[in-house]
C-alpha cells in the first residue's frame, strides 16, 4: 500500500522559507496526531514506511478551503492551520492544509494536478 501526507501552502502570503517550514511542519504533526487517533493501523504503516510528505501550492484562502472540503468529503484527515500573528503575518491566517497520511491514490484524486511547492 502506497501512503502518503501532502501539505498545500498558500503562495499569495509570500512566507519566508523559516516561516513556511514552520507552517508545513504545523500542519504535518496536526494531521498525524489526528491520523493516529482516528486511523491508528494506517497512522502505524506510513509512519513504518517512511512518512511520505509532498507540499504543493495553492494561491488562496478559498483554494485551501475548497481542498479541504473535498478531502473531508473523501473520508480524509485534514489539518487546517492559522498562524498565531507572532511574527510575520497576521493572527488568524490560513496558511496552509495537510491531507492525510492516506492512500496515495485518494489523496491524488483530490491534490493531483498541483504543483510542487
């Protein structure tokens, strides 16, 4: 079984690489605690696997919230995060959304035609 976590980014915020890094990790490790807790044998496998992760683009809020709303609607995990306004943007923002880990194919009906971050 091919598994796999992706994580879209919004370009239109234009977050420096540390505070990207950040966010993606953010995102990350909400999706995974929640996999763990609600899909704890496929959590177990991609964790043994090497946990797949590809970050994608998006260029909008409503980009983010589309993705995430079709995931749902597929039985995925989903982690949407907002930044807590410390350092470069506002409190609040969406900034990026992890999918999964799931099955890479489902998770590519969805993300499939993005383009790597």
């Amino acid at each position: 079984m091919n598994l796999k976590q992706v994580i879209l980014v919004r370009t239109d915020l234009k977050m420096s690489k540390g505070k990207l890094a950040a966010q993606v990790a953010h995102a990350s490790v909400e999706a995974a605690l929640k996999s763990k807790k609600y899909k704890e044998k496929l959590f177990k496998a991609w964790r043994t696997i090497g946990m797949k992760k590809t970050i994608l683009k998006v260029k909008s809020k409503e980009d983010l919230f589309k993705f995430k709303q079709q995931a749902e609607d597929s039985s995925l995990i989903t982690a949407l995060i907002q930044d807590a306004g410390h350092t470069e943007i506002p409190a609040g923002t969406y900034t990026c959304l992890a999918i999964g880990p799931d099955q890479e194919d489902k998770i590519d009906k969805i993300t499939g035609a993005l383009l790597a971050l």
